[in-house]
C-alpha cells in the first residue's frame, strides 16, 4: 500500500478500448487508434524491468497509457 500523489491519478471517461501489452500494463484509446499505440508501447514491460534493476520494484502495481484523441489538444504534466 503505497500513498498515492494526487498528479499521478487520472480519470477518464470516453468511448475507450483497452489493449494488454503485458502483465501489468494496458494501453487505453479510442478504437481508431488503440492498436497502434498497443503496438507504439508493446516494449513497456522490458522499459519497467530495466527501471526496476535501476531504481528498484515498482511499487504501484499498474502501469497503463492513455493515448488522448487529437481533437484533445492538452497534455500532461508540466512544471510551472
């Protein structure tokens, strides 16, 4: 049970399909373009392992990716 910061949640609502690209990773977008990004982030499970022999275990159990639409023009994080 690791505390949560409140940057790190998103919630997400729309017409989403979800594709496994490994144990504990999915990739989430709309059908038009899920495959593609399944296919864009299908290395994300060896990324994570090469961060664990780094940094250490993951600790948050799920490492998903939500690809935004392009009629979505915002991003992320930023440090203003």
């Amino acid at each position: 049970n690791v505390p949560t910061p409140a940057y790190l949640v998103a919630l997400v609502v729309g017409a989403l399909e979800e594709r496994k690209i490994g144990p504990r990773s999915s990739v989430w977008s709309e059908a038009e373009m899920v495959d593609a990004g399944a296919k864009e982030f299908e290395d994300t499970e060896l990324y994570l392992k090469t961060a664990e022999d780094i940094a250490g275990p993951y600790v948050w159990g799920r490492y998903d990716i939500l690809l935004l639409p392009p009629s979505f023009p915002y991003g992320g994080m930023n440090d203003d």
